[in-house]
C-alpha cells in the first residue's frame, strides 16, 4: 500500500473542511507521462482516442443490430453486422501494426539524448526508454478493452450466424 513517503502519493490542496486531498499519481498513467511524449506518440493517442469512439460507436450498432429482434433467416442484416465485424477487427490490426512502428521509431530515438550535467548519459537513456514503455502500457490497456468489447459482440454474432444455418439446414431438409 502507497504511503506519504511514496512518491507516487503527492499532497493536494487542502479543503474547505481541512482535509487534504491525496491523489494516486502512478508514473505509468497516461496523465503522468503526457508531457514526456513525442509529438508522434501524443498523434497517435489523439488517433487512438478517436478510433475508440468509432469503435465503441459501431459495436453499439451491432448490439443494437443483434437485439433488435430481426429475423435470423434475414441474410442482409446479418451479413452487413458481419461486415461491420470485419471492418473492425482490420481497423483494430492497422492501429496495433500503426502503434508498433510508432513504438520502435520511439525506442530508436532513445539513444539521442544530450547529457545535461546533472546525470549521466544513460540515466536520461534508462528515462527514455521508461517513458515509451509506459506508453506501450497506456496503449496496450486500450487495445485490450478495444479487444475484449469486440470479441464478446463477435461471439454473439457467430452464434447468431451459426444458428440461422441450422435454421437454413432444417428448413431444406
């Protein structure tokens, strides 16, 4: 358990009742590092924060296409949800494949780093290097949620699909 001494805890205002306020600050969150990140890192959480939206808008879609109570033999609803599945899962590769380039053309600027006296060369190094490992963190926990809301919404939707093949199968045979 943090305490005062821990630096990650940081003292707030005090308040009106005299209380003061203790705000948890780890230093791998996205509001502890935003100041430390290249212009091409913060880029793509802007584009990753939209993405997000987009994302989490079209799954609403396909929720709401899934509960709306349509027909499992109707083969348009269903094909266009599974080409909303599709979009998303290629936009969530090309983000991942869009992040790691970022990721390594981050950790090969680590390396230029003037010495300003104070520490030594491979301190400001070692920061570098934890700054964009922190960024790896926040984005890989996006990814993640990303991931997880997609796979569950998929899973419905392949067994939506599979049971109106059944359904297909029965009404043939």
């Amino acid at each position: 358990m943090a305490t005062e001494r821990d630096p990650s805890f940081r003292k707030g205002k005090e308040s009106t009742s005299g209380v003061y306020l203790w705000m948890f600050n780890p230093p791998y969150a996205l509001w502890s590092i935003w100041g430390y990140l290249s212009w091409l890192q913060r880029s793509f959480f802007l584009v990753l924060f939209a993405l997000s939206i987009y994302w989490f808008f079209t799954l609403g879609r396909m929720i709401l296409g899934l509960r709306a109570g349509s027909n499992p033999a109707d083969k348009g609803d269903l094909s266009a949800l599974q080409s909303l599945d599709a979009n998303l899962r290629h936009l969530i590769g090309v983000a991942f494949y869009l992040f790691g380039l970022i990721l390594f053309l981050s950790l090969q600027a680590a390396e230029l780093t003037l010495g300003d006296g104070a520490r030594s060369v491979a301190g400001a190094i070692l920061q570098h290097f934890m700054i964009d490992f922190a960024f790896g963190a926040n984005v890989f926990i996006v990814f993640l949620v990303l991931h997880s809301a997609h796979w569950l919404i998929s899973r419905r939707l392949r067994s939506r699909l599979h049971s109106s093949h059944l359904e297909d199968a029965v009404h043939r045979g």
